[in-house]
C-alpha cells in the first residue's frame, strides 16, 4: 500500500521530510490562517501595520536626529535610515517572536491531530512577513517622499531575506521548543526584541559605533544581526549606506549552524510536545 | 491481510506529585518555593515525589482489514493512550505499531477551529488539519454544508455558532474524510438523537466501503450496533478481544467482581487516628434479577463500620459522594449522638434511578462536637454504574450527575381533527 507508518519510540524517520512536503497544503492555511485572524475586530485592522512602523519611525528620529542630533550616513535622510532598519527589524523580529510561541498558540493541535510539527513554526513566518512587505511598500512612499533615488544593490535584497529568515527561524525555533515546558520564553521574547531594537544600528549607523568605539567595534558587528540589517539598509539605500562585508560571517556562521541544530533538536523533541504542554 | 499490528507497546508518563498540592494563596506559594529551594539537596525527597505510571503496557494486537472495532474500559484504562499512539500524537515508550494505509483520527470534533474564522473558512482549515487536500475538501464541500445543516450560516464567524452547530460542522467534515483507516473517541457524546443517527449510519458506510474503524465509546449499545469486534481494556491492559457480544459480557461481569468491600480487622493497622479508626467499608447493591452489574436502575447501600476511641464522643458523620472527575454530587450528614467507645456502624442507602451511568467516589469524614473534622478518609470507596435504556434511540452519553426518576409527562391537550 502507498502509505505504511511505523510508530515507534523516538519519533518518525526517514519520511519526516516528505510527509512535511505532502503537507504543504496545510502550511500554507495555517499562515492564511494566522494573516487573517491577526486584525479581527480591531476598528483599524490592517492599518496597524502601518502605524505601527510609522510611528516607531517618528519617535526614533526625533530622539536620535533633532534631540540628540546624531549623524546619519552621507547624503542619507535620517528618516529615511531609520526605516530601512525597521523595515527588515520587524521581518526579524515578527517571525522570530511568532516562530517561538507557536507550538504553544497551537497546542489544540499539537494534543489532538498529527502532522509534521515543523509546519508550525514555518507557517508562523507568514506574519512577520506580511508585516515586512507593508513597512516595505511605506519605506517606498518615503523614498519618494524625499526624492531618493532607488540603489542597483537592490538585486541582493533577496539574499538578505533568506539570511533573515534562517536567523529567525534558527533563533525561533529553540525558543519554541523550550516554550512548550517553561513559558518564561514568553516572558523573554519581547524583552529580547525590545533590547535588540536599540543593540541592532536601526535608530543610529554602524558608522557611529566604529568610530566613537573603536575598539568595541569588532565585537559589535559579531551580533549576526548587524550584518542583516547593514546589508539590508545597503540594498536599498546605496553605497552611501554603511556596510561592513566582515560583519557577515558571523551571520552566516551563527544563523546557519542555529538553524541546523535547532532543526534537530525539535525533530528530537517533537514528539513529546503533547506530553508537557 | 492486517492493517494494524501493534507489537507489545507500552506508554509511561511520570507523575509529579509536586503539583498535587496546590497553594492556595500567593504566600503559600512563595513559601512553597523556599521550601522546595531549601530541600532541593534532598535528592531523596525529589524522587519521591516523582512517580511512574504505565498508562499501556505490552499491548499486542493485530486489526484486519474493514474490522469495526469497539474499545470499552474504564476511565483511565489507556483507552485514549491508545488512540494518541496509533494517531501518532504521542510516542508509545516501547514496542512498535505499523500501520497501512490513510489514517485519519478523529479525537474531538471541530479540532483546530479558529472561533474568528466563518464556517467556510474553517471547513478548509479543518479539513486540510484532518489530512484532505483542497482538491478533496472543494469536491465535498456542498455534501459537507448539507451534512452538517448550516448553509445560512457559512459566512458567519463559528463563535457565533451554537454549541450543536459548531459539533455538526465538526462532524461533518470528519465525515467526509476518505481514510483508509478511520480511528473515533466518544464523539457521540454530543449532538442530538437526529445527528447522532447520522452520524452512526455513516460511521456504518465508512466500514461497508471495506474501511476499517477503531470506535471508543462508554456507550455499550452504540458499540454494540456499529462494531464486529471489541477491546477490553483495563489498567494499560489489553485484558480480552473477541466478538463484541462476548467482550460486552465479559466487561460488565468484571465491572461486578470488583472490589466492593474494604475491612480491617486489626485495630492498630486500619485506616484512621487515635481518635478513629475504620473497620470496614462495603457497598452492597441490590442486583436485579440475575444481572450481576450495577446500571442505573440498581439500588444500593453503603455499609461501614468503624472504632471509636474517645470516651463520651459527640460524634457525627458527613458522606461526600464524588463524581470521578472530582465533583461532589452530594453530601449527607448524620445527626450528632453521643456515644460511648467501641464499634460504630451506619448505613446510607442510595436509590435506583438516581445515578447516572460513570464512576464515583465515595468519602467519608467523623466529625466531632458538629464542628472539629476528627478524621477524613478520602476515596473510601470507589465504584462504577452502568448505563441503562429503555424505549429510546439516543446513544449519546446521557448527559448530568444523576438520573432521577421523576414524575415528567405529557399530554395531549387538545387536538386538532383535519377536516
């Protein structure tokens, strides 16, 4: 017969990885699912996606430019910096919070239907997501705004991306596994967000770090995060924006081997979900 | 040709008895903490408190091709343990089961829908939950609607649903699954008798169409009209298999053996105080006719007898009657006497049709001068009350705590003669 299942203790083997490929179909309701749930019975819906981003934008460049009157890049609007890094900060920041707290979001699930538990955390993506492409298409609308013309870097955007995706899932995904047993994850989570946010050059340039601290500066660009979002900021701003091609082997090397080990931890612990949630 | 073969499985969970005694105030949780954060070197103490529990052990079996399967067994036997391994929900923690064909289980009806969600959207989120492809759920999709009686209401958000409603979508799309093998829990326990007898004709066509069907039920008639063969299980042991008329008498004599007596006879060692202790307990049910199982018509005593202590005792007695998932039914209490030390003996009759079918749990408290507990014995007795029907076709499990026998009729006032 086509389908013969082998149930034993420590989980499925080999035909985990096409049975999550025969189940793509779910993958994608799930995040329809998690999109079109996210803004009901909200009076603004999907407009908080754009107020949200606006106004964190706002706030940042009035403290960082007019109050503490710190440089941007050359040539660069200080609005303009900001949301670029916001941009690609709230990609990271949506799918990597989403992808820690979906196992526990879908406990239902998780005590009552099989399928690959993979697919839960990679549907939670889909959020985070959705929330980039709105900040994108506003960072857009500002670009115009100021004149500002769009760089040829642009082609690497998408290698950013992946990069971000990896990272937040890498990261994401030992969060969520560790949530199924001590929901101070969920406590963490935000906090990290939050720290990051102001560790990360999105309200202010690398540039700046380098040069007010340099002897920090080395271990500054180790957080994988700073390669991201330079690069990301470079795509779309230009060589104006500063971008520091050393800052991305620590982000290959972390994200890539996060990615690989937490991808084998949860497939190691997967299945005792149901027992401890 | 066998479909399912389960060899020797056997499922353990650890108990921590830790979370047993729960704080009731935020200052008895902070002490607990330091308390817990003091003792921790004491490993001795930690593993105590931790306990394994075998929900199934070495359960072997073998499921042929469009088999109708009834599982019967008490509360706790591994009934659903069972069930969470073969849907590949838990891992079984030795032995091995393989499977053939398409499974789909149906644990809960309804699982995964979104109360946000209108009811078409959650007939595809359900659906591809359940393991259908879009292709699958578009080509059901009016059969489902139909089946399930709610097409005013498919763009409505299901938490607007009622209760019926929202169990009828449940079943409906669990319905037109097309698995190989199909695996049920009590999902008869809801809808009303209209949907139920729906629900049991096509449960009836899933297993005519060569399909096989694993159906867990506390309710014997069901599984009796619906399965070919029946499971027994009890305490994680698979303790007979076999035509289910030969497996329901089995499982109703055994209901009978168990123990319905408790006695102590040595003062020292029974259970009790200084002040108290008991002597016996024993619940004596008047069978009728030559049935040897307790069912709902069955009249009862609770029978015990315990040694009192103290001399001149103002002593009076309070009997909680607990449901098993812990709620108490009733309390009776005895007025307060006086007696001298010795032997103590009551009685406490319960009526038939006054129970309804499940387990209970009997315990008793020896309080003295009407107000200081002097003893409670928790879990004193336990015991369980088989269903019984008569003149209806409802199989679902009757629903509340008791089942009285009360005066409730209908007449026809005043009738209407089409002329």
């Amino acid at each position: 017969m086509a389908y013969r299942t082998t149930i034993k203790a420590g989980g499925s083997g080999a035909d985990y990885w096409l049975d999550l490929w025969r189940n793509r179909q779910l993958l994608w309701i799930l995040s329809k699912r998690d999109i079109s749930v996210r803004y009901k019975q909200t009076l603004l819906g999907i407009a908080w996606s754009v107020v949200r981003p606006l106004m964190t934008m706002l706030v940042m460049a009035t403290v960082f430019s007019l109050v503490a009157k710190l440089p941007p890049d050359p040539n660069i609007p200080y609005p303009l910096m900001i949301l670029g890094g916001l941009t690609i900060w709230t990609f990271f920041s949506g799918a990597f919070s989403q992808v820690s707290n979906s196992i526990v979001l879908n406990s239902n699930l998780v005590s009552k239907v099989y399928f690959p538990r993979l697919l839960m955390p990679l549907s939670a993506v889909a959020v985070g997501f959705i929330d980039f492409l709105i900040s994108l298409v506003l960072f857009i609308g500002l670009s115009f705004f100021y004149n500002y013309l769009p760089s040829p870097n642009i082609i690497f955007l998408p290698f950013f991306l992946v990069l971000t995706f990896i990272s937040a899932l890498g990261f994401g995904l030992f969060f969520s596994v560790i949530n199924v047993r001590f929901r101070d994850i969920a406590q963490l989570i935000p906090f990290i967000v939050q720290v990051g946010m102001y560790a990360c050059p999105i309200a202010y340039s690398t540039r700046l770090v380098r040069d007010s601290l340099p002897q920090y500066y080395k271990y500054y660009i180790m957080n994988p995060a700073v390669g991201i979002i330079d690069g990301f900021k470079w795509c779309l701003l230009g060589d104006n924006s500063y971008f520091d091609p050393n800052s991305l082997y620590s982000t290959l090397i972390v994200s890539i081997i996060a990615l690989f080990l937490s991808v084998m931890y949860f497939r190691k612990q997967e299945n005792t979900f149901v027992d401890y949630i | 040709m066998h479909v399912i073969t389960a060899e020797n499985i056997s499922k353990k969970y650890i108990i921590d008895h830790q979370g047993t005694r729960k704080p009731t105030s935020f200052r008895d949780a902070v002490s607990d903490t330091f308390d817990q954060f003091f003792t921790k070197k004491d490993k001795d103490a930690a593993s105590n408190r931790k306990e394994e529990f075998w929900a199934l052990k070495d359960v072997s079996f073998s499921i042929d091709q469009g088999d109708r399967i009834g599982i019967v067994g008490h509360n706790g036997a591994g009934k659903s343990t069972l069930l969470k391994i073969l849907s590949r929900i838990t891992d079984p923690t030795t032995g091995q089961v393989t499977i053939d064909g398409r499974v789909a289980s149906l644990l809960e009806v309804g699982t995964g829908f979104h109360p946000e969600l209108t009811g078409r959207e959650n007939i595809f989120l359900n659906g591809a939950i359940l393991g259908m492809n879009k292709s699958e759920i578009k080509q059901s999709f009016d059969a489902i609607v139909d089946f399930a009686g709610v097409e005013k209401f498919l763009d409505t958000p299901v938490k607007r649903y009622s209760s019926g409603m929202y169990v009828r979508l449940g079943f409906a799309i669990a319905a037109h699954l097309e698995p190989e093998i199909m695996i049920i829990d009590e999902v008869l326990a809801v809808g009303d008798a209209e949907f139920q007898k729906k629900c049991l004709g096509k449960m009836r066509d899933v297993s005519e169409s060569g399909r096989t069907l694993l159906f867990v039920s506390h309710n014997l008639t069901a599984i009796q009209a619906l399965c070919n063969k029946s499971f027994y299980f009890e305490k994680g042991k698979l303790l007979d298999q076999g035509e289910t008329s030969h497996i329901v008498t089995t499982y109703l004599s055994r209901v009978s053996q168990k123990k319905l007596e408790r006695q102590w006879d040595d003062v020292n060692t029974a259970p009790g105080n200084d002040q108290i202790r008991v002597k016996s307990f024993k619940l004596v049910p008047d069978y009728l006719d030559d049935l040897m199982h307790i069912d709902v018509r069955t009249s009862m005593e609770i029978q015990f007898e315990f040694w009192n202590m103290i001399d001149d005792a103002q002593l009076n007695l309070s009997l909680h009657l607990y449901s098993y998932t812990g709620e108490c039914i009733f309390n009776v209490g005895t007025a307060s006497q006086s007696f001298a030390k010795g032997l103590i003996s009551g009685t406490l009759e319960i009526p038939g049709h006054f129970l309804n079918d499940g387990s209970y749990m009997v315990s008793i408290m020896v309080v003295k001068d009407t107000s200081s507990v002097i003893y409670n014995m928790e879990e004193a007795l336990t015991f369980d009350v088989e269903d019984y029907r008569e003149g209806v076709t409802w199989y679902g499990k009757w629903p509340g705590y008791i089942r009285p026998q009360l005066n409730f009729s209908l007449n026809q006032a005043e009738s209407v003669v089409n002329g």
